[in-house]
C-alpha cells in the first residue's frame, strides 16, 4: 500500500529522524495561512508539494498545461497562488500515465538551503533474504537512472533480521556518503531511525530522496526532504493505525471494489479482459494471450477458494472497464470447485447483460457438473479446450474474427 510524502514524513520525524516543518492543506487559503505562519518562524523560501501517489511531480505537468507539481515560492500570495492552480487539477508525471492523477493536497513546508544531496533507503532483497539499507551519493534523481549510469555510486548494507541495524554501520555508510565530522553522529541516528521505521511499520519500502545536508543558523544539518513508503499489505492487519492511512482516490475505483471482495485484481491496457483462478494461471494466461497477438485487460486471480458472490462480483468489475471486447475465463480446478465458476458465470451474465464475446475453459475439480450448469443455462458461449485454444479464440473474438463460432459448452 502506497502512502503520502507527508504521511511518510510523519512515521519518519515520530521515529526521531528531522524532516522541514509545514503542514498538509486542501485549500489555497490554508496554504497561505501555513506559508505565513512558516515565513513568521523564519523560513526564507517554501515549497508547494503537490501529494499524489507518483514521483516525478517536479516535473510533471498539469492537465490545463500548469507546469510543476513542486513549485518554490517566496511569499505567501505565491503559495496560495500554486496551491489554487494545483489543487483539484490532474497532474500528469511519468509515473502516473497520461490519465494522470487529480490533486487533493497540497504540502506546504519550509524549503532549506540544500548543500549536498544524497539517497538512502530501506528495502528487503530477496536474494539475500535479508533487509538491506541502500545508499548514493547522488540524490535528488532517480535511483534506476544512478543504477544504469553509475552503479559504483550505489552502496549496499545487508541488515542480519535477527540483529537488527548496527551502529558500525551507520558508521560505515556515513563515512562512505562524506558524512564525517559534526555530521557523523546525526547520520548515525537517521540511518537507525530509518531502519526502525521499515521494521516497525513492516514496510516494503522506505525511501528518502533527496535526503540533505542543509544550512541553519547551528551549522548543517541532515534532513529528510522528500520521502517515500510503500506498506507491505499482508502486515497491515497488525497496524490499523497505517491501514488508516489509505487514500482510496489513489487508486484504481476497481481495484478497490475488488479487494471488497478479496479479488486480486489489476486493471491493465488492454482489451481481453482475463479471469483466473491462481496467480501463476492468471500470469501464463496473460502471456498466451499476448503470444496470439492479444492484449490483457486486467490481472484478475479469484483464489483457489472463491464463492459464487465472488465470481459475480469479479465479472461486473470486468464489464466495468469500457476498454474490454472479450473475456476469458480460464480455470483449473485443484481446490477450486468448477461448478461454483460456472454458477458465478450464470449468475454474473444475467445480472450484467453480457455483450461481449465470452470464451471459457474450465478443466480439473467437478468439471463435468461445471459443463452440464452452462449448458443448462442456454448462454451463448465459447468453449475452449486447451489455454492455447481458449487464447486463440478470445483474441480473434476481441478483433471480432468470423471463425470464431458461439456456442454452448
């Protein structure tokens, strides 16, 4: 689960790790309140963060062609004057695809003097079983770009899980970013700070870019200026302080009716909408559908234990997505019975009204029942006996071939 940068800088600063003052607002008038109240308290330049779930924000541009979704100003007409063009606008970056995401808040906060920027995160690698802090002296870009450009300038810190992070090494990885000096001891408590935040929060990601060296009046300090964090889903039963945080308008409508019914599903690009049971079946159905020259619509694994409900409800969300001109169902019955597919298939197609080619194929547990319930229905279907079969009928049934012929299974 993905959270806000501001979210994201509240678990780091209550974890001891310093992150620039400001507050997040949803109208251009809280904007300039929270600017005045920064200028009062001494800030010279301020920040105006557009909060979505994307990177790239800097560079992104608006739907009605306003250019930036980080912008810094100087005065609080200015940040009242971004946050109005911001807010409730679409702000397109890489990350989010040309549909963009709508803008709902705004951070404002206190834009330091910046000496040196440099990255560090927290991450599991499964190659090594193991957490891993991840660090560069080149902050303030892509992590994927320093890999492909510079991967020297990349350092690792494997973290032994029953150990924990170690105070040599936050040693270790301040020295080798230039952290040396009155910088030392404070490098060592954010590095610590930001481990115990993914190990507490039992994140997948924590991320800061670009974590700086700023100028005070006290002499240069580190702090966190931007941060990411991605919450690892299947924990969050243990936190429901961190499930709060989820901010459904970041997401896909879809998505979130699907998990209402546990489905896992992932709304794609394309236009032959898929129905699997299991995640592997659901991937290599999506592969032969591309290798017969077709396009998937949607990721869409039911589980090995899923109700009629279920199925109903995973066929309205497909007739949903206005992109989609056939669907497949492909299922194997190990643990899953057949015959409770079939009758959420029924189900679903009378509910829905079905208007577009339906191609299945059903092998395994209780088949035989599963192919006596469609035929009993009288729909008009397209049997498939093979995943190569079923892949070559959909796709020719999406680009509305006429060697595809309909009829019951």
């Amino acid at each position: 689960m993905n959270i806000h940068e501001f979210q994201a800088k509240q678990l780091l600063a209550a974890r001891g790790l310093l992150v620039p003052p400001g507050a997040v607002c949803e109208t251009p008038e809280a904007a300039r309140q929270e600017a005045e109240r920064l200028l009062a308290q001494g800030a010279s330049q301020l920040a105006v963060k557009a909060q979505i779930h994307a990177g790239g924000r800097g560079k992104g541009v608006f739907a009605d062609g306003y250019r930036g979704g980080v912008r810094l100003v100087r005065t609080a007409e200015e940040a009242e004057a971004c946050a109005r063009a911001m807010l409730g606008n679409v702000l397109v970056t890489r990350q989010t695809g040309p549909s963009g995401r709508r803008v709902r808040r705004v951070l404002v906060t206190a834009a330091p003097e910046i000496r040196r920027e440099l990255y560090v995160a927290v991450l599991l690698d499964r190659a090594r079983a193991c957490p891993v802090v991840m660090a560069s002296t080149e902050g303030g870009v892509d992590i994927e770009e320093v890999a492909a450009h510079s991967p020297d300038k990349i350092v690792t810190e494997p973290v032994d899980p029953l150990l924990g992070w170690q105070g040599y090494q936050g040693r270790k990885l301040a020295v080798t970013l230039g952290l040396t000096g009155p910088l030392l001891p404070q490098a060592v408590r954010c590095f610590e700070a930001l481990y115990r935040t993914w190990w507490e929060c039992e994140a997948a990601l924590v991320e800061i870019n670009p974590f700086c060296v700023v100028a005070t009046p006290k002499g240069e300090t580190l702090l966190a200026i931007d941060a990411k964090m991605v919450l690892e889903d299947n924990a969050l039963f243990r936190h429901p302080d961190l499930a709060a945080l989820r901010d459904e308008n970041e997401e896909s409508p879809l998505e979130v009716e699907a998990g209402r019914y546990q489905l896992n599903y992932i709304k794609l690009d394309g236009d032959i909408a898929c129905l699997v049971n299991g995640a592997g079946l659901a991937m290599a159905t999506m592969d032969i559908i591309k290798h017969y020259g077709g396009e998937p619509a949607n990721f869409l694994d039911v589980g090995g234990g899923a109700n009629v409900e279920q199925v109903a409800a995973a066929f309205r969300i497909i007739m949903q997505d206005p992109n989609v001109k056939a669907i497949l169902v492909n299922i194997f019955g190990g643990i899953m019975d057949c015959d409770v597919i079939a009758r959420g298939i029924v189900t679903a197609v009378r509910e829905t009204g079905l208007s577009v080619p339906l191609v299945v194929r059903l092998e395994g547990n209780n088949v035989e029942a599963a192919r006596r319930t469609l035929a009993a229905s009288g729909l008009s279907l397209i049997s498939a006996g093979s995943m190569a079969d079923a892949a070559e009928k959909v796709v020719a049934a999406a680009r509305g071939l006429g060697q595809v012929v309909a009829g019951t299974v």
